[in-house]
C-alpha cells in the first residue's frame, strides 16, 4: 500500500501528501502533525523576507524529525514496513 502511494503521488505538494495520507488511513498522529508543518512552517517560509534563526531552524528539524518518527511507527503498526524490507 505505501509503495503504490508513493508511486501515485505525482503532485509534490505537502498540502497533496496529508491528502493521500488521511485518504489510506493514516493515523491522525501522522496527518495532524503533517499538517501543522504545512500550515504553521512550510508556508509561511516560502515568503522571500521570511528568515529562521537557529533556535527556529532547529526546532523546525527536530519537529520534522518527529514527523516522520510517528509515520514510520505508522507504517510498522499496519504492517507495511515488510513491503520495505529486502
């Protein structure tokens, strides 16, 4: 199942991505925080005069770190992770 969502995934939107998820049956653990990332970080951050100190950078790394923690959980949870292992 994810390897046919990453294969069906033409659009390159994180917007696009929390749509999939949620459609297969992600937690919402994994779609809530994909969603704050793009509502409270990614998006503001494509503006030009929109700049991260340190502190902000790091945070932001580590939230992104958690995110996709929580979707690999996800993915062991339901039993997916075999589709991945050689």
């Amino acid at each position: 199942m994810w390897s046919q969502l990453l294969v069906q995934c033409p659009q390159r939107e994180i917007g696009h991505y929390h749509d999939l998820l949620k459609q297969h049956g992600a937690s919402d653990e994994v779609t809530s925080i994909v969603d704050n990332m793009r509502r409270d970080d990614r998006n503001p951050l494509m503006h030009p005069e929109k700049f991260l100190n340190m502190d902000e950078a790091v945070g932001l790394f580590y939230l992104s770190q958690t995110a996709l923690d929580r979707l690999i959980s996800d993915i062991e949870k339901r039993g997916f992770a075999k589709e991945f292992i050689p």
